[in-house]
C-alpha cells in the first residue's frame, strides 16, 4: 500500500471512530477523543462530562467500548482512558451538542445561540462564534451567526487557538446543524507585545544573551551597551536638573 492511501486509510479509521464514540457516549457529554500508537498498543483518550457514565458499574461499560474498538475498526490492543473536562462550558464539542438538545427541545434558535455565548464568553473565553443553519423559521433554508470576543478565521492562530465542536439537531422540519468555535483564554494573537522599561529590559536582553547565535551576541552586547549609556544619560540629566535650582536659591540668598 503506498504511504498516501495508508495515511488515508487511517484518518478515516480515526473519523468513523469518533462518530462511532459521539453516539456510544452521548449521554456523557462527548468532548473529543485523541488516539495515540505505542509500543503496547493504541492508547485512546476519552474526553468527557461525566466520566462515571463511561466507565459504567465495574467498569462494564468500558470494558464494551474496549471490545467494539478493537473488533470493529481492527486497533491493536486498545487501552481506553476516560477524562474529565475541566471546564465543560469552554469545550467546543460539548456546547455544540448542548446547543444541538436545546434546539431538539423547543428552544428558538436565538435564544439557544445567545445563551450559549454568553455562558462560553462568562466562562472566561476570549471569543465564541456560533453558526446555526437549517430550516429554522420556514421552508427555505438559511444560516444564523452569532459572535462575541476576538475569533480568527484563517492563518496559524486559527490552527492554535480556535476550538470546533459540531453537532446535529432532528427537529421535524429537518436536521439543523450546529457549529461552536470557542478562543481559548490563554490565546496570545501575533500582534500583542509587551513593551519593557530600560530596567526590565536589562535583566532580560543577558539572559537572552545565551541563546543566540554568536554574531547575534555582538549585536546584543552594543544595544546593551547603548541602553546602559542612555540610562546613564537620563540619570545624569535629572541629577543636573535637581541641581539647578539649589544654585539658583543660594545666589538669591547671597545677593
């Protein structure tokens, strides 16, 4: 098998046992799977809501899960690990599939997409954005937005920071489909810097020093140079200017 198709092979191995664990463990709040080989075997990382469900009474509940992994989509020796969610309202996948059972429940879909911004960006989010689009109100169908904070459609900060999180919802009229994209809180976008005093930036520029490259460090050990001579400038002139007025009384004075 050439190297393309196996990598292709593998990914859609990977997507069908997602979906296969969305339905499987949809009771215990799905947040994401991660699946990692080793020497031992696959080591699949459940993230979810409410772990016990999972886990089941004796553990019967994963024991099944173990099975059907290893029987139905051929991983080697699976070894299932189940974690808890941090903080559910900041997991994509989990406000997705809320949104997703509110809408199922009679919820507007405004109502439902307001709520479930406001209780992502109360949470500590940076920025949340959700799409919702089906057949909402009639028999066209059509999309509604709903965003609030900083959220990046493209490029590298889209990559690191943005949380997805996709689910269905089965109403009568048809299936409506419901996307979360959430900015974690620790995100720092390119264009956010910190400008450090003369003082801090003389600690920090030595301990830099090590780290670069030789012709790096003649250049650094001139800026510093130049920005101890600067800060001996500046004290000096404010040592002259605290001076000057002494003189100027003591002439007064004598006079």
């Amino acid at each position: 098998m050439a190297s393309e198709r196996k990598f292709v092979t593998e990914n859609i191995r990977r997507v069908l046992l997602k979906e296969y664990l969305m339905k499987a463990v949809d009771r215990a709040g799905f947040g994401g799977v991660e699946v990692q080989r080793t020497p031992m075997g696959t080591r699949v990382t459940l993230i979810t809501e409410r772990p016990g469900i999972v886990i089941g009474r004796r553990g019967a509940a994963i024991k099944t899960l173990t099975t059907a992994i290893e029987k139905d989509f051929k991983f080697d020796n699976p070894q299932v690990e189940v974690q808890e969610v941090d903080n559910p309202n900041l997991n994509a996948q989990i406000m997705a599939e809320k949104l997703a059972f509110a809408l199922e429940r009679g919820w507007h879909f405004r109502r439902a997409g307001h709520s479930t911004v406001r209780r992502v960006m109360e949470s500590g989010a940076r920025g949340c954005h959700v799409v919702i689009s089906g057949k909402l109100t009639g028999e066209r169908h059509r999309t509604e937005k709903f965003k609030e904070g900083y959220i990046k459609f493209c490029g590298e900060p889209k990559l690191k920071f943005i949380r997805q999180g996709f689910a269905v919802a089965k109403l009568k009229p048809g299936v409506i489909g419901v996307k979360v994209e959430i900015m974690a809180p620790d995100a720092r976008l390119p264009d956010e810097t910190d400008v450090l005093s003369i003082e801090e930036a003389l600690k920090v520029l030595p301990e830099m020093a090590d780290k670069i490259q030789p012709k790096e460090q003649s250049a650094l050990a001139v800026a510093v140079r130049s920005e101890e001579e600067a800060a001996a400038e500046a004290a000096k002139a404010l040592q002259e200017q605290s001076t000057e007025p002494k003189a100027e009384e003591k002439k007064e004075a004598s006079g």
